[in-house]
C-alpha cells in the first residue's frame, strides 16, 4: 500500500529564509543575542532565532513547544508555597491573651 504525501508544509519558504541568514551570521561569528548581546556559541540557539524573527514577520511557523510546560510548572509551584504560608499564619493565630 503506497502512503500519500502530506502537501502541507509546516515551515514558510520565509521562515527557511530567515533562518538560512542567522546561520550564515552564525557562521561567520557576527550573531548576537537579544538583551544581552553576547555572541551565539549554539546551532540550535541560532535556529531558534531565525524562527523567532520569522514569526514576528508573521511567517508559517509552527509554535514554541516550551511554552505550555513552563506554564504549568510554575502555575503548581506557586500554588504549594502559598498552602504553606497560609498554614503558617494559622498556627501564630492561636495565641490568647489574658486580661487581670
């Protein structure tokens, strides 16, 4: 049984463009980094670049993965340590105080 192809294409023409042009920035030594503005050492971080710029011209590009795992990580962290404070406070409540 033959498979048919998909013709759906994840990545733009665009957004390959772009990232062809951070490698080659890449590979010459000339790609900074955003706030900081050190040099890139990683192939990896220089993809991730040329997709971010790609998608901030509003090429196809498919979303960041990491997004929804950091989300809900720091959403169950926050909500322990709150239960923890609030316990706290319960226990330092509890005084009397006695009146002669």
């Amino acid at each position: 049984m033959a498979r048919k192809k998909s013709s759906k294409r994840k990545y733009s023409p665009k957004a390959s463009e772009s990232v062809e042009r951070e490698m080659h920035e890449f590979k010459r030594g000339r790609l900074k980094s955003g706030r900081s503005g050190k040099k890139v050492k990683s192939r990896k971080q220089a993809i991730a670049i040329g997709l971010s710029e790609a998608r901030s011209e509003g090429a196809k590009v498919p979303a960041k993965k990491s997004s929804s795992k950091k989300s809900s990580k720091k959403k169950s962290s926050t909500k322990s340590s709150s239960k923890k404070k609030s316990s706290s406070k319960k226990k330092s409540s509890g005084r009397k105080e006695i009146f002669f």
